[in-house]
C-alpha cells in the first residue's frame, strides 16, 4: 500500500479537515525521509507517523500533542521506536 492523502486522514481523524495539499506536501516529504531499502515493510508505517508528527508541529497542523517541553509528539517517539527496529535488522521482509 502507497501512502496517500485519503490513507492517511483515514489512519489520523485528527487531520480530517487539515488541508489536504499540506498532507500531500508532507506525505512527500516524510517518504524522502523514510527509505525503502532501510524501512522495508515498515515503511509505509513509518511515513504515516512521520507525517503525524510533521504535521503536528507545523504551525498550520492541528493542535499539537507535544509530549513535554522536548517538543517532541506522540507521534514522534512512535516512529523513534520503529526507526530503531528497522535500523537494528529487525523487520520482515
């Protein structure tokens, strides 16, 4: 499955009414950021919370769900997680 617009506003409610150029833009952007080779199948996983915590800390996001004063989202330390699964080598193919 390719992230999209739709998959994404479908997965995080709480960016339903989010301009949908903006998810786009950041979908791209978080896809750079995530690669498949690395990722495996998990990328799709990750683009879509990368994309969350993106969006979360730009300032025409949703309200944001900073963790603390780190300014780090929920969203973030989800991905941290799994970034540090897919770096490590243990991901399935």
């Amino acid at each position: 499955m390719a992230v999209s617009v739709s998959s994404f506003k479908a997965r995080y409610t709480q960016f339903a009414t989010t301009d949908e150029d903006l998810v786009s833009s950041v979908i791209d952007e978080a896809s750079a950021q995530c690669n498949s080779v690395v990722w495996g199948s998990l990328r799709d996983q990750g683009i879509l919370l990368l994309t969350a915590h993106l969006l979360e800390i730009d300032a025409y996001g949703e309200a944001s769900r900073l963790v603390d004063d780190t300014k780090k989202t929920t969203f973030l330390r989800q991905f941290n997680s799994l970034e540090r699964i897919v770096t490590a080598g243990l991901r399935n193919a």
